[in-house]
C-alpha cells in the first residue's frame, strides 16, 4: 500500500497509532492543528506548517514578501482558532543555489511584517541547499487554561459561526492559475496571497468564553466543518444559503464553477474562523463583531453524532460532497 | 547576488541583521543551534533540523527506521550541547504519492525509539506532498537558568575537550557513498547512520557547572570550534596529535584521505560534544567520564582572540584550512 490509497488523514491516523503516547503535561497532541503542552506555569501552543514550492505556491504566482507573510499568517492562524497569545517562530529554509539574495531579503521583509503586527518574533531556525524552495515555520504561543478553545466543545444544539466571506481565497487562487490575469479582480487573488489571520477575534471568543468549539478554515469550510463534529462527536447541518459570500466572488465565480457555492464549500485557505456556541451566546457575538468590526455569520447548527452531517439547499439534506482537498490523492 | 557568493553562513548573518529584535523573555535567538527563551517560569528550548532527500540523505544508504532516528536524534544533540532536558517534538514530512506506507511505518517507529530512549514525545506536524522526502523536527526542551551552557561562556585559559571519538560519522559517510559497501565496517557507516545523542553527559557538565560554553559537533569539528571563539570573543588552540581517532577510524582512513587528520578535523555528523572549561575542572571531568563510561578527551585550550584560531602538527601553528560544509557553496 502507497500514500494514494491511504490518503493524507489516513496517514494522520495512523502516525496517531503507530505513536500513541500520553506523557504527563499533555493536553492536545497529534492530529490538531495546535499542540498544547503544560510546562512549568505555561501552557505552551506549538503549531508547524510546510509550504514546498510548486506544491503550495508556485514563483510565478506569489512574490517572496507575500510568501514571507504568508507563511507566518498560516500559523497565527492556527494559534488564533485556539484564542492563544502567538509568540516566537523557528523557521526551517530549503533554497535553491541560484536563488538571489533579494529573494530571500523581500521574503524576511514580508516575515517581519507580519511578525511586527501580531508581536511574533524569529528566534531560531535552520538553513539548507534544495531544489526547490521549502519552507516550514514552528510557531510556539501561550495559552491560559480555560481561556483556550478545542475543537471538541461542541454540543448538540449549538450554533455555527464563520467570520467574513469563504471561497474568496480559492477563487483568487483559480484566477492565479489562469493565464491572462489582467483586468481580473486584486481583491480575490490577494485574500490568497496575503491571508489575515483573525487573531483579535479568536481571543476575544476564547477570552470571554462565548464559543464552545473553533478552528480556522484551512483545509474547506466542509472538511473543517467535518473536524469540529469528530473531535466533539456531533453532527452538524449547514444552510448553503447563509454562506457569506464577497460581492466580487459572486461577481466572478461563474465562470470557475456553475454552482456558485461550490468553491465557498470546498475551496481551502479561507483562514477564516468558525466556531460553535450556545444560541444564548447569540447577542454577545453580535456585539463582539460589530465592536471588531469583523462579519460573523450563523450558518449552520450543531446536532447530534446520529443526526450526521449535512447541507441544506432549497429546503432539502443533502450529505456534503466534496470533502476538501487530500494532498496524496 | 545569489546564494553561492554568500554561503550559508553569510545568509544567516543576514538573517540576522534583517530580523535583529530582542523581545522580553529572549535569552538566545537567532544564529545558534538552540533559542532559548523565558516563558512563565519556565526557560524554553527550541531547536529545528531539516533533512532534505538527496541533500542529507540518500535512500539507497538509509533505511527508513534509522532515517527516522537520525532525524530526531540531531536535534537532541543540539538540546544535549546546552545541557537541557528534551520534551517535545513536531514534525513535517513532505512526501512523495507513491511512498510506501511501509517506509513510512519504520521511519516513525524509528522516531519512537529514540524518543523512548531519551524520553521525547511527538506532539504534532504537518504533512504535504512532495517529489522529494523532506523532514522537518521542531524539538521542544527545557533548561534551568544557571544550569545551561552556551557557546558564548569560553574564556581564555580554558581547556577544550571533547567527547568520543572524531571523523567516525564522515569517514562512514564515505564509505557508504563508494558502491560495493560489502566487507566495510558497519561500525563507521553506523556512527553516521544512527547518531547518539550525548544527554546525560551534557546535562552532567552543565548542572555540576564544569564547563563554561559547549556545543555539538555537527558541521565538523573546526567549524564547530570556530563557533565557540567567535560567540564567546576569544581564539582557540587545537592539538591535532591530541585527536581521539577510532581504532577503525585509523584502519580505514587511509584511502579515503592522505592526511589521517583530515577527516576528523573537517568532517561533519560526529554529534559530540566539544566544551571548554577552566584547568582547575580537569579531576572533576575525568571523574564524570569515568562515571558515564564515555571517553573525553583534552584536545586544546581557548586563547585570547588576538592570538587567533590555529592547529598546532609537530610543533607547529597552523591556520584552520577546511572550515566545514557549506551548503550553498
């Protein structure tokens, strides 16, 4: 059996497996996007995540400052579906000997900037020759215990959030693909170069305790969706028609997908945060958004494990389809 | 300019200046093996290593089990040359689609088995796609204040030491490189193969405060030596007749290289540690290598910088010709 036939969460299941380990000052390990350790006083967060060229991001498409701020974001994201303090990276280069040094100093450019505006700093790493350029930053970040969120609080009952617009991301990234992208929409294609991961807000829903489950949109609202319900074992339904979606996106998705929800379903890096809370929790996230200025939409409801997991489009279930996007697949 | 006018240690003395800050709670950040910073009460270690397929490894010389060993055992070195405790570790993995899960399930059990060893526990990653293997470890330590060691504590006078023998790993290296391995000895193939890193003899000088800075030898040893001087503002003296050669070092050595030294003085991967400490520690480090039945070996004194870095052949200085690997050179 190779890698194709198990599939990437196949793999994550068994690395589960093969590694099983419950060491005391554990509290979140293997299969989240954040590790969360007590050590000492400190409940430490430890995310990671691999960028390869040509696989992620191809040079045609991004420039280094972007890539530089774009592999940091990734990573705040993660900590910030959590409601966690990011703190300091270690990053791991794998570069081409051709490569120009203006490359590297505009990519370090785009680190620090996002590292300035989130107070994130560099503190190690690790350099290497390869082929094509990989990229694989360690954030390390704080918690305090019970001002952080899993993703397994959700209950049966709850409701469902995302912050702003889905599908942007991705339909920027088809646009990116397509030759001839002029005249085609900036706004689009920078919510996929340059993701703003919603750090203010993940704090604030973990800090005052309005949410019961979070995590951010990476992978596809639907995957992601799929990862709350597991790991709280529920159920949950989605109303496609309460999916926020960009005036430009509805502008422009006809010509990428009939269905024009297709893409906000199931395209990735939205980096948006959904999370779950208690219908009396409504008026306290209305507030919160209109005071972070942050769209928070209800789009869906938790239920139960039997229940199962749907979508609801003109008035009917339907099983969700595309389940996201399985790198070995 | 591109990477190969500014080598590898030039770039991260870019890095450095690019990204120069000092945040509260930063004790040691970037250009060392290991970051260390306070977080809470507790003293954070943090170190990466990237290893890259046919940059780092080849399979035709490493089967997936040592792989996965070697992979987690470097950055333990890099913990152990500060005398700290390793806790925790994140990996990522680039992998190709038709990798067999087979392969997969030896690397990690060899990640188990050194992590059992030194009590280290995976707590998360990232996996991706990839045509080559690419792994990255993120390994997470601990370190009492006053009880960790660093590069930069050498002081004129002091001896320098060095643990195990040196070139073993490099020669090993050569010979596993050369076809027609048949009647090699596994004994060098296996020090560069399956690397052990020196934990309790590093946490032993740094807690009975015998030495005053230390480092792992991993790019070779006069690179390595060149790390000490330069953090700690001093110059170093080497004896190359004082260099503790393996009986099978000796043996083997001649056709790879005319200058028997050679090897031992440039060649990477040893994983020992080379520390400095003032004459008056020598009883107590004889004492310590006798208790933990691993060679040490006197093999040099710091001196001021003036005086400079050399290595002294039949009574004679020498500048420090070899200097190491440099990846993008």
């Amino acid at each position: 059996m190779d890698l194709r036939q198990l599939g990437e969460f196949g793999l994550i299941n068994r690395i589960r497996n093969w590694m099983a380990s419950s060491p005391s000052g554990l509290i979140q390990g293997i299969g989240d996007d954040v590790a969360v350790v007590e050590m000492g006083s400190t409940t430490l967060l430890a995310t990671t995540d691999i960028l390869i060229e040509d696989i992620h991001f191809e040079r045609s498409w991004i420039d280094p400052y972007r890539l530089g701020k774009k592999a940091l974001a990734v990573n705040i994201s993660d900590i910030a579906a959590m409601g966690g303090v990011p703190r300091y990276y270690l990053i791991s280069i794998g570069l081409p000997r051709n490569l120009p040094v203006s490359f590297l100093s505009a990519f370090y450019r785009g680190l620090k900037t996002v590292g300035k505006e989130f107070g994130v700093n560099l503190i190690g790493g690790d350099t290497s020759l390869s082929k094509k350029i990989v990229i694989n930053v360690c954030l390390l970040g704080e918690g305090k215990r019970g001002a952080i969120l899993f993703r397994s609080g959700a209950r049966a009952g709850d409701d469902l959030f995302v912050s702003g617009t889905l599908g942007d991301a991705a339909l920027g990234l088809r646009i990116l693909q397509k030759k001839g992208r002029a005249g085609a929409p900036k706004g689009l294609m920078e919510k996929h170069l340059s993701p703003t991961p919603r750090i203010a807000l993940g704090q604030a829903i973990a800090r005052r305790q309005l949410g019961t489950a979070m995590i951010d949109i990476s992978d596809g609202l639907l995957i992601d969706t799929t990862h709350l319900p597991e790991a709280s074992k529920v159920g949950a339904r989605i109303w496609e028609d309460r999916l926020p979606l960009s005036r430009l996106y509805r502008k422009w998705v006809n010509p990428y997908s009939k269905d024009p929800y297709q893409i906000a379903l199931c395209g990735g890096e939205d980096y948006e945060l959904l999370f779950t809370a208690p219908p009396e929790m409504r008026e306290g996230i209305s507030t919160l958004a209109r005071s972070l200025r942050v769209q928070i939409n209800r789009i869906g409801e938790i239920r139960t494990a039997r229940e199962g997991f749907c979508i609801v489009r003109d008035g009917k279930e339907y099983p969700p389809v595309c389940l996201g996007f399985d790198h070995f697949r």
